[in-house]
C-alpha cells in the first residue's frame, strides 16, 4: 500500500487526531534500508531538510553496524551544522505529586498507598527555587501531578513565584511545564504566566497500549491527551515540547509517531515542536508493565541518532533517567539539552542543601545520573562543549514560526554559541570553583580563538568584559 504524501492534508486537522497505525507500520514494513538509499536519507538531513516517515522508516531498517555508525556519524555533523558545541541545562522541580490518573510505569499512580503526597506551599517553592539559584540554575521545569488542584491558575501563581525569587546575582529566566492537558481558556491563563515551553508527552503513540497502561483518570482518553499541544497553540503557545516513555511499545512506532507529530504540528501550525524527549522506563514504585518492549542501549543509541536526522531543527532532551555513560554517549548524536544537578524528590533541592536524607518514596521515577550541576559542568567543559543557561530566544520573540526562521536554515548556531559563552562566564564568576573556572575560561579563549575576526567577535568580546566586571543577562 502506497500512501501519498497529499493524504496528509486530509488527516491534518486542527484538534483532530492523526496517528494511522497502518500508516506507520506499512512504512516500516516496506522501506528499504539499501547502503544508497541510507546515504541518501543521511545527506538529505545534512542539507538540513526534515525526513519523511518514509526517510525515517529507512534509517530505523539499516541494520549493518557500518550503517548505523554512519547514522551515527551524520547525526554528530548536522549537530555540529546547526547547534554547533553548545549544550543547554536545565533542572526538573516538581511541584505536587497529586495524581488522579492510574498509569501502570508512574509511581506517582492513584493507586499507590505508599507514596506520600505532597504540595509545595509557597514558602517551600521558594527555598527550592533558591537552592537551585544557589547552584547557578537559570532554566526550570515545573512538573505536576495530574489532578484538579493544579489547574490553570495553580499553574500560574507557582510559575509568578518562581520568577519572583532572587538569590544573591541568582535568578530563574525560564520556566517550562510539564503537566496535564488544559483546555484552551487553561492554556491561555498559564500563557500569561510568561511560561516558557509547555511539554506534554503522548506517553506511547499506539493507541492499544496506550489504553493498557492508562488504567483510570482522565489521561486515559488518547486523543484529548494527542491533541493536547494543538489547544496549547490554539490559545498562543507556539512552544510546545512532544516526547513518548519507550520501553512501552515497540520502539520503531514510537519514533514515527514523534515524526508524524511533527509533521502535524507543521501542517496546521507552520512550526514543529521546539523539543523532542524519549525518556526510557526506569524503576517507579509498583511498575507493572509488559516489558517485552524495553528498549536496549545498542538502540537507544540509534533511535536518538535517527531522531536527531529526523527533525534537524528541534531541540533533543536527555534526562538524568539514564547514566552518565549513556548520557555521555548519547550527547555526541545531536542532544541539544540535558538536566543537570537533577533531583526530583518532592522539596528534594532543600534537602540536599541541608544534607537532609532522600526519599525515595516521594520520587516518581529513579534517576541514574545523581551528579551535582557543578559536576556535569566540568564534565561538558572538558569533552569541548559549550555549558548554557541561554532563554535568549525566548525574550526576544524568537519562538514558534519566528522561531523556525532562524533554526531551519542553521541560524541558531550564530546566536547560540555567543550566548552559550556568555552564560558560563556567568556561572564561572559567580558559582564555579577554581579549576571548573579555570577549565571554563580556556574553554572560552579556545572558542574565541576558532571565530572569525569580524565586529561580532568584538561585540562579543566587549559584553565578555563587562560580564567579568559585574553586568549580567547579557545577550544577542
């Protein structure tokens, strides 16, 4: 069955669901993953053009290692083309942990007696929001449980708290969410909040599974949560992240799904989602899942790889679910965002401030990479690449369609690098110790060094110094 690519206009409809599981497999069933016929598909996405499913579906069937290093290979250039060496940081902080919905993986389900529920109240937001700053955090995630008390405007007023706290030359510049589907009036309400991207993970794109694991509340119905991110653009959120939990479905549907999603998002809306995420399952209190499909590290690596080639211009983020080795792995293929100093016990931050003991019963998932943000900065600084706090872009207006004026044709590594520098010389000034500083500042004279001697090179170089001698948030 051939399906062309004009069928698509039919599908793509606003606030309609346009996953066609016949689609999807037929594609995979069918591509044929030929040496050419990949080396084309990787030299379509060098020249920075997003794949098809059908593209796609190819790169997922090379199997030969020669072929999947070289998907691997392709992945780090077009990384190198359009984001350059910059890695963006960020850290989760969850909110509540209330839950109405019964997810099988989530150990935050309804049907968990064993784990504390917790709020955080004002005052306790706070001290977390200040022990992040306190570490040099710039960037946060809000994660919330999914359940009526964190509607629209509880949304709002944390996000109002959060930007409103200040320690010492510390202070958060972006706040993302991550919480349930709203209808378009919620949307527009946490819009006004000044949030930053608005992430809802379809969890599994395959609508059998997905009906399997969801075992009450309302994140059972399928296509309110699918065409949650076209109310949040409806109400004028045009930035908006989209991931899937592999390890529930077989992993090939998966990405697909995300591609198709893009495409979606691209029919009705001219502009892709600003990220992609693919968290693997990892231990959760009472997990009870069919595990036939967890997904190995041989094609977790891939997968990121394809997506990375996949959607050229979309941010990837790996999370602290995965181990440092992974994740150093992993980043070499096109990740363009990762979590840092990651804790995610309820009022977790404070109590490693304090040297309190963690809890595991208040976590919805385990983390495998515990380093601090400190730790993981060293790291990034010693392998070349460029530590961010950026939110540039975001103050500026270049989100959603504007946002893909700049991206699509390679535009970001311009404005990204220079900020990318100047937010580590912050965090080298006012957080770092002596040899993070001192690896960081050579770091920084060896990027100098590699850009061209034109006047934005002495622009940069004029805000470095005047970074150095006390200003702050400075960008292009």
């Amino acid at each position: 069955m051939k399906f062309r690519p004009e069928k698509l206009k039919i599908k793509d409809q606003r606030m309609k669901p346009f996953i066609d599981p016949d689609e999807i497999w037929e594609y995979i069933k069918t591509a044929k993953a030929s040496k050419e016929r990949v080396r084309e598909v990787i030299a379509k996405s060098l020249d920075k053009n997003r794949l098809t499913l059908e593209e796609t579906a190819v790169l997922i069937n090379a199997r030969d290692k020669e072929l999947v290093e070289e998907i691997k290979q392709g992945a780090r250039k077009l990384k190198e083309k359009v984001y350059g060496q910059r890695i963006v940081l960020f850290a989760p902080l969850y909110v509540g942990n209330f839950c109405i919905n019964n997810c099988a993986y989530c150990g935050f389900k309804s049907s968990n007696t064993q784990i504390t529920r917790v709020t955080l109240e004002k005052e306790d937001l706070k001290a977390q929001v200040k022990a992040l700053e306190d570490t040099g955090q710039k960037r946060l995630i809000l994660v919330y449980g999914e359940h009526p008390i964190y509607d629209a405007n509880f949304i709002s007023d944390t996000v109002r708290t959060v930007y409103s706290v200040k320690s010492g030359p510390g202070e958060i510049r972006r706040v993302n969410i991550n919480a349930a589907p709203m209808d378009i009036d919620g949307f527009r309400t946490i819009k006004d909040a000044k949030i930053g991207t608005y992430q809802i993970f379809q969890e599994t794109y395959h609508e059998p599974t997905y009906a399997k694991v969801h075992l009450g509340g309302v994140k059972k119905n399928y296509e309110w949560r699918l065409t949650a991110l076209d109310r949040a653009q409806e109400a004028g959120i045009d930035d908006v992240g989209i991931g899937a939990l592999f390890g529930l479905y077989d992993w090939r549907f998966e990405v697909l799904g995300l591609v198709r999603h893009t495409n979606h998002f691209e029919a009705v809306y001219n502009v892709g989602p600003h990220t992609i995420s693919f968290p693997r399952i990892q231990y959760a209190s009472q997990l009870n899942i069919d595990k036939s499909h967890l997904v190995s590290d041989i094609d977790f690596t891939k997968l990121v790889a394809i997506l990375r080639l996949a959607v050229p211009y979309t941010g990837l983020i790996l999370t602290a679910r995965e181990p440092s080795s992974i994740r150093d792995e992993i980043l070499q293929f096109g990740v363009s965002q990762i979590d840092g100093g990651t804790n995610i016990e309820m009022g977790g931050y404070a109590k490693r401030k304090n040297n309190e003991n963690q809890n595991i019963d208040l976590e919805q998932f385990q983390i495998n990479d515990n380093r601090s943000l400190n730790e993981i900065m060293e790291e990034l600084i010693g392998h070349g690449y460029i530590p961010s706090f950026c939110t540039a872009c975001y103050r500026l207006g270049r989100t959603g369609e504007h946002f893909m004026e700049f991206s699509v044709p390679g535009f970001i590594k311009r404005y990204c690098q220079p900020n990318a520098l100047m937010t580590m010389v912050e965090y080298l000034e006012d957080y770092a110790p002596p040899p993070t500083k001192e690896k960081g500042y050579r770091l920084l004279q060896e990027k100098l060094n590699e850009m061209e001697n034109d006047g934005f090179k002495e622009k940069l170089v004029e805000k470095l110094e005047q970074l150095k001698q006390g200003k702050r948030d400075l960008y292009f």
